[in-house]
C-alpha cells in the first residue's frame, strides 16, 4: 500500500475521527427525536380550540424549532470541520 493510503486509513480509525463520527450521529439521532416532537405538539395544537393551551403549545414550539436550528447549524459545522 502506498504510504498515502496507510495516511488516510489512519486518519479514518484514529480515535478523534470516530468520536467525531459518534458525536455526529448522535446529534442527528437527537435532532430526529426532537422534529417528531415538533410534528406531534403542532398536530396537538391543530386539534385543540383552547386559547391558552394553543398559546402554550406554540411557545413550546418555537423553543423546539430554535433548539433544532442550532442543532442543525452545530451538525453543519461538525460536518465542516469546524468547532463553533
């Protein structure tokens, strides 16, 4: 094998590059989770005709989709390779 290959195999298994690897998954699997619960409170919201419980159900709805933005923007990064 030339040395090039051996480089990028090493690269591939190193311990960094597999926690990196984990960590990502991890988010996406997180951030799958979180998107279910965003579609079950809107499903919630879409069926109740109480104000207060729809006032309610959209604050917890914008705080999903704003933690879900950030998440999506920290997966981004990862996938970049750069830490923010």
């Amino acid at each position: 094998m030339s040395k090039s290959i051996l480089d990028k195999m090493r690269k591939f298994l190193s311990k960094d590059a597999r926690e990196q690897a984990e960590k990502k998954d991890k988010l996406r699997k997180i951030l799958a989770k979180m998107r279910k619960k965003q579609k079950k409170l809107e499903e919630e919201r879409e069926e109740t005709n109480d104000p207060a419980l729809q006032s309610e159900l959209d604050k917890k709805i914008r705080i999903l989709k704003e933690q879900r933005r950030k998440g999506v923007a920290h997966l981004e990064s990862l996938h970049h390779g750069t830490n923010e």
